[in-house]
C-alpha cells in the first residue's frame, strides 16, 4: 500500500516496501523529504530548483521574533528597533536554520550579542539587503552566526 503526501500543492504517492522493494528506509526517508520541504520551500519550474519561502516581519522595541518560515524580511515597527537582548529570537528545533534580510534603511533591525543569540560575532544592526543566516544549537541554547553581510 502506498503513502501519499502533498509537496508543492502537489499529492505524491510514494510506493511502500511491498510494492517496489524499496525497503523501509527509502520509503521513511522519501515521505520525511516531502513533509520537510512542503511550506517551506517553493518550486522554481523554469529553471528545476526550490528555493525557500519567505515572509516579511515587522518587529516592536524590544521584541522578540519567532521563526515560521526559513527566511524572514525583518523591519523595525514604527522605526529602528533593537530586539530583546534575553529572547530576540525564540528557541526552535536543535539545527533550525534561519536567514534574516534587512527589509529597510530607516527601520531596521538590531541584533544583540546577547541571550538567545549569543553566538553572534558582536551585535548587526540590519538595513535593506543586508543579511545574517544563523543555525540554532540545543547544546550551546542559543543561536550561532554562521554568515553576515551588511
């Protein structure tokens, strides 16, 4: 019997151990591919690649955000912001990846060096364009610059 899941708006049916003798593992590892790349990636037709979903995010003074896409286009809510220097981005799953783009010059977006992401090297204040792309780390229990460009 197979397995059906829906990836790019798209039901695929993948077929179970019985039916092409994929073993058990192929057809795990074939579902969980379809169940983490729906909603968080989109299919580029033209060329035959994905890329990943983004949303746009204001953030208060002193706020926190929280990731639900891949990347976020951040802006400052009413002006420049700095996030909370405790909690500015909330704590995902162990290897989360998250890239954040400045999305404005005049309300952008600062960073701390500090609480939940005290892995950074020293605190970025984001403009439009600018971008840093951060991995979370359960062991260390904040997340950790892997890049920056601002």
């Amino acid at each position: 019997m197979s397995t059906t899941k829906d990836l790019y708006g798209v039901s695929r049916v993948i077929p179970t151990t019985a039916e092409k003798s994929w073993g058990s593992v192929v057809t795990t590892l074939l579902s969980d591919i379809c169940t983490g790349l729906d909603g968080t990636t989109a299919l580029l037709a033209t060329v035959g690649i994905f890329k990943m979903i983004s949303t746009s995010t204001a953030i208060a003074a002193g706020g926190t955000l929280t990731q639900t896409h891949p990347v976020h286009i951040v802006t400052g809510n009413g002006g420049a912001v700095t996030l909370s220097g405790v909690t500015a981005i909330t704590a995902p799953a162990n290897n989360a990846l998250l890239v954040l783009i400045g999305g404005d010059n005049t309300n952008t977006v600062t960073i701390p060096d500090s609480g939940s992401v005290a892995g950074l090297n020293g605190e970025i204040k984001l403009y439009a364009g600018d971008i840093l792309v951060l991995v979370y780390n359960t062991t260390q229990g904040y997340w950790c610059e892997l890049a920056r460009n601002n």
